[in-house]
C-alpha cells in the first residue's frame, strides 16, 4: 500500500508515537486511514456506524464457523475480551480505556492485517480501518457487572 506508506512517513516525521498517547494516535491512525481511503473513494467519510457493523458482523470462515471481532473482543471494545480459540483474557480494544493501544503502529497494522485475514480471509481496507478506529474512539464506556447481562 504505497499511499499509506507515503501519509506513515509525514505522519512519523511529524511526531513519534508514544506509548501515552493512545487516544491521540488512535485518531492519528484514523486520519490516516481516512485519507487513504479517499484518494480511492473521494466522498470516502468515516461513519462510527460502519465501524461498528464491521466490529459485529459474523463472517462464516473456511471451516464453517461464524466468528466475528466481537466474538473474542466482545461486543463493547470497553471491556476485556476473551480469545475463543485460546481462552486467554484480551484487554480492552477502546484506546478510551487501554492506553496501551495503538501504541504501536507496526502491531496495529500487523493485528489488522492477520486478524482480518483470519476473519474476513481478505485484509480490511482503509476505509474498514478508519471506521474501525473512528467507532472504537466512541466506546469509552465498560459494561459493569450490575448491567452486564
Ligand atoms: C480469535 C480471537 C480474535 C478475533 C476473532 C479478533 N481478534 Fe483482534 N486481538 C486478539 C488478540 C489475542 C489480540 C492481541 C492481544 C492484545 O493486543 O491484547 C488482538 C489485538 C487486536 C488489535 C491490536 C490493537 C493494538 O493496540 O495493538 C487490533 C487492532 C485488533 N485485534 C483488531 C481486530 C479486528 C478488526 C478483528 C475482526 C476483523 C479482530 N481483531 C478479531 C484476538 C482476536
């Protein structure tokens, strides 16, 4: 993908990802993706809706099993996931609440690139991602256990 490499290098030039900043860089991220995005699609717009279909939707893999990103990040990227195939606890995707994430934009992209591959059998496109992104930056909320059904 040259025009992201192209938009990566501004982008790190400018400032150096920390690992503090992970709102910022999730919104970096996202700016990103979106104008990747719109050199493809000029009226290319980041909706958190889309995001959030994308996040929900259940795709059937290769081996007949329905599996979305939800199901082993559950559906509130708030709260901790749980790994469906391995049982192992996944700390919350939200960088509302995990300042770990998107920290680091080479596990970001490599995360991207292997999980859609294994859900969705085709790497996400820009504009998946900047919906993506721009969906997760609204969940800032976990599911408490009194209201967690
Ligand atoms: C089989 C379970 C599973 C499924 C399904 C899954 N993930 Fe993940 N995801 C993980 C694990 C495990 C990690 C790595 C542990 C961590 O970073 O907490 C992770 C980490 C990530 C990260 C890294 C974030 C960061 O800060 O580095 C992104 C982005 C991500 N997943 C996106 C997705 C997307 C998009 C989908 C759906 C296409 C998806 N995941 C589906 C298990 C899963």
């Amino acid at each position: 993908m040259k025009n992201l490499n192209i938009a990566l290098a501004i982008l790190l030039g400018l400032s150096a990802f920390s690992a503090q900043a992970s709102v910022a860089n999730a919104e970096k991220l996202a700016t990103i993706y979106t104008a990747v995005a719109k050199s493809k699609n000029a009226n290319f717009a980041p909706s958190v809706a889309d995001g959030k279909t994308f996040f929900t939707q259940k795709v059937k893999a290769a081996n007949g099993k329905e599996t979305a990103c939800a199901s082993c990040h559950t559906a509130n990227p708030a709260d901790s996931g749980k790994n469906i195939v391995t049982g192992k606890k996944i700390p919350p995707l939200s960088p509302m609440v995990n300042n770990k994430r998107f920290s680091d934009y080479d596990k970001v992209e490599g995360q991207f690139t292997k999980h859609c591959n294994d859900i969705l059998g085709v790497d996400c496109s820009a504009a998946d991602k900047a919906n993506y992104i721009t969906y997760l930056l609204t969940e800032k909320t976990p599911t408490t256990t009194a209201t967690k059904k």
